[in-house]
C-alpha cells in the first residue's frame, strides 16, 4: 500500500506548496486590490463597488470572472469623454444651440437657457409655436416675427 503521509514531509514537497501558496496568495491580493482601483474608476455607483469587491475577496478566482461580467465597459473618463464627442457632433450638425450670453449648449426645445435665463426663442403671436429669435417669419404659419413688426412701425 501507498503512504502518502511520508509524501508531504518531504521537503521538496513543502517548498512546491509554500510557493503555490504564496504565489496564489499574492495573485488573489493582487486581483483585490486591480478591481478596487477598476471599479472605483468605472462607476460612481456604491452597491455595485461593494458587489465587485467583495465578490473578489470572497471567490478568488471565480470572483474575477464574475466581475469580468459585471465590469462596465468604459471608465468614467471615457464616457465623458463619449458625450463631448456627442456633444460636439450634435453641435456640428446642429442640433445643439448656444446661448448667445453664455455660450451653454442648449437642447432644441429650450425657451430660455437654464444657466443665465437668456430668452433664446419667441413664440409666434398667430400660431403660438416657438421660433427661433434670427427668424423674421414663422415658419409655420407665415406671419410676420415680433421684431420685423415692430421695425415696421417705427
């Protein structure tokens, strides 16, 4: 019969395993702290921070590929940086308007800037949409803006 009890007192042996165990000791720490620093750059959001962390201190390996699947895709910078480009495009395009005081990007809609209270847009006395201030005529109805009226009287 086998003894395997003379097998984990030899020396070799106990080496190869305090090796394997410090070395997955530091990969585990390793990964603890990697995920901290991810996940805190990723999401503001507290329960999934907490969700990440402890699903790596708690299964060492199996909790790296946990988060593996729960990880957000871009940091925090990067979709920052998404949105200025979206910002941007729409601006090029010319879906998004400027405050004329400001300079603050204000959506299509807008009557007034939510920053500095800049009227930006009028509503047409015939029809009551909403017009752009440049315009001179609605473009919905056909009358004459407020302001070409009122040139015409003066």
């Amino acid at each position: 019969m086998l003894n395997f009890g003379g097998l984990f007192t030899s020396k070799p042996v106990i080496f190869s395993l305090i090796f394997f165990g410090v070395a997955f000791l530091s990969l585990w720490i390793a990964s603890v702290f990697w995920v901290y620093q991810d996940i805190f750059n990723r999401s503001k959001n507290v329960v999934l921070q907490i969700l990440s962390i402890a699903c790596v201190i708690l299964f060492p390996l199996l909790g790296l590929i946990v988060y593996g699947f729960i990880r957000p895709g871009h940091t925090l910078d990067e979709r920052r940086l998404l949105l200025l480009d979206e910002k941007i495009m729409r601006q090029e395009v010319g879906e998004l308007l400027l405050c004329p005081s400001c300079r603050k990007g204000l959506e299509t809609d807008y009557v007034y800037c939510p920053n500095c209270k800049t009227k930006v847009k009028e509503t047409c006395a015939k029809c009551n949409k909403v017009i752009d201030k440049k315009f001179k005529i609605c473009p919905f109805c056909g009358h004459s803006s407020h302001h070409e009226a009122v040139v015409k009287d003066v």
